[in-house]
C-alpha cells in the first residue's frame, strides 16, 4: 500500500500558497498528471499519493522554481509549468529562473498581449537573431523557430530599423500536386504559406497586414521568386528549407545585402526532397560551422511545449498496432 507523503512548501503566507497551486487547485492538478500520482493540499502541506522518492524530489524542485518566480511578481501559465517539469532534472534551476526572470517582450499581438520566448533555446535563438546576420533554426514543428523569426522581423520593421520583410519558402509538393491548384505559382503555394500568414495577422491584424503586403512591405513568396536579386534592408526568412537543394540552399544565401539578415528555418527530420537528393539545409549546417556573423541554433523536444493530453496521443498513436 502507496504512504501518503506530506511536506510544506516554503511560503510565506497563505497569498503565496494560493497562487502555487493555482485556482482551484489547477496547477496542483496539472503536476500530478505530469507526475502520475495523486496530489491534495490543505492549504499548509502538500500530501503525495505516492512514496517514489524521485517524484517527491522532483516536485518539491518544481515548487522551489514557483515560489521564485512567485516572489518576484512573476505570472507563469500551463505552458510554464510543462517545460518547467521536463527541464527540471536536465539544466540547471538558476538558469531556468532566470529565463523566466530576464523575460522580455519581442512584441505584442494586435490586442495587446505582450509574447514572451519560452524556453532556453528561443530566448538564445533571439539573441542569435539579434547578433547575426544569417541565422538557422533547426528542430521539429511547435518549437516556435519560424513564428519567432517572423515576430522579430515586424519588430524591427515597426520600429523603423528594416524596410521590407520578405517570407519564402520551396514549392516542394509534399504529396499534394501542386499543379491541379488554380492560380500562379505564388498563389498555388499560398496555403503552404499559411503560418507566415497567421503570425502575421496575430500581431499586425489582418487588414495592416494585406496593407503591407499590397504595398510591397511584405512579401511572401516562393523560393524560386529570389533568383537574380539582391535583398537590402530586410529580414529575409526562409521556412522549410529542409526542403531546399543544396542549389537552392546556395542561391537563397547569396541573396544577401547589405542591413539585411536572413533567418533560415526548417526540420531536418521531415524534409519532402526524393531520397536521393540531399537537403540544402543539411548541408549548409555543416559547411557553415564557426563563420562569423553566421549562427546554428539548435531545437528539440524540450523546446515543444504540449498539453500532457497530447504527449498521451502521440505515444498512443506510435504504439497502435494495424
């Protein structure tokens, strides 16, 4: 039979037992999912379902990093407190504390809400962005690597520093075919496009955003649309470029002018490219090591963020059997 464990987190007043645990218990709840034990509270202890020292260990970690944050009038979220538990036992608290305590806005939505990185790897992903004239992202979907590119990029061109934002991407079919959809190349490829698109309306809202697009402000585009140009005084973002010849990893690059800086984003686990040909974004990550003024960041699943209902279907779904 399982021993209820009870211990007190160190708080200071009842304000600060609340706000730990969340309304109505939420946080509470949400860590004893991700721990797969029971957790209650009397409003003074915590009281485990369980005698599993690391569990134990764990959460009294995880509290210690809330009750930071806590006292230092930080607001944290769901999302906050699922990387919280899968980085907890793999870097270092400060340095986890003192993501959360050095936040700083990149921008705010179109109704004001201010986005914050959030995880290690985005906060140095922007500070490499900041840094560097050309920069990869590469990781797997979710990580935030091409929605924070497009946020920095309207930063700057609403503060003046850029001119012009350009957003390109390869027309890799991917399985669909591409030329039983109406229209031109660039409004074939549009649907592709469609997450550079809605970073765009959340910050800028859709009718500023077709103003700047209609303006040439904006402009999203296929790859195949950068050839015989030299871009200057803008930010230059490439998504899935694991989708890229190497070719076209070349001619993109060579793209750059002067006050310009590219981003180039992509997973090189998903590319769409036939077997035999290799990935421009491959090859141009191990080529381009140790260059100044060129900067490969690197995601992983840490960086992906889910709800623990989420994480259950995938798992569900990799063990199903046909």
């Amino acid at each position: 039979m399982t021993n209820i464990v009870k211990f007190e987190p160190e708080i200071n007043n009842l304000g600060e037992m609340v706000d730990l645990l969340g309304v109505n218990d939420k946080n509470l709840k949400l860590l004893g999912k991700l721990l797969k034990t029971n957790l209650y509270s009397n409003n003074e202890q915590i009281l485990i379902d369980s005698d599993d020292e690391e569990i134990i260990q764990k959460l009294k970690k995880i509290f210690h990093v809330l009750i930071t944050l806590i006292r230092n009038n930080i607001v944290y979220n769901e999302r906050d407190i699922i990387y919280l538990f899968h980085t907890i036992d793999k870097i270092d608290n400060q340095e986890i504390i003192s993501l959360f305590l050095s936040r700083k806005e990149i921008i705010k939505t179109y109704n004001g809400k201010p986005v914050f990185p959030k995880t290690i790897n985005q906060k140095k992903y922007l500070e490499a962005i900041e840094n560097n004239a050309i920069i990869f992202g590469i990781g797997p979907a979710g990580t935030g690597k091409t929605y924070l590119a497009v946020l920095s990029a309207l930063k700057k061109l609403k503060d003046n520093q850029i001119k012009k934002i350009i957003l390109t991407r390869p027309a890799v079919e991917a399985g669909e075919k591409l030329g039983f959809l109406p229209g031109d190349l660039k409004e074939k490829i549009d649907p592709y496009l469609r997450p550079l698109y809605d970073a765009m309306y959340e910050i800028l809202g859709v009718k500023l955003s077709t103003e700047y697009i209609e303006k040439g402000i904006i402009e999203i585009a296929p790859l195949a649309y950068m050839r015989g140009r030299t871009l200057e005084n803008a930010y230059v973002i490439l998504d899935e470029a694991q989708n890229t010849t190497i070719n076209q990893m070349k001619l993109f690059l060579t793209r750059l002018g002067f006050g310009s800086k590219m981003i180039v984003t992509g997973d090189i686990t998903q590319s769409d490219l036939p077997p035999q040909v290799q990935s421009g974004l491959i090859r141009a990550s191990h080529i381009l090591k140790n260059v100044d003024d060129i900067k490969i960041m690197y995601f992983d699943e840490l960086d992906v963020v889910r709800h623990p209902l989420v994480q259950t279907i995938i798992k569900r779904f990799e063990n199903a059997k046909d």
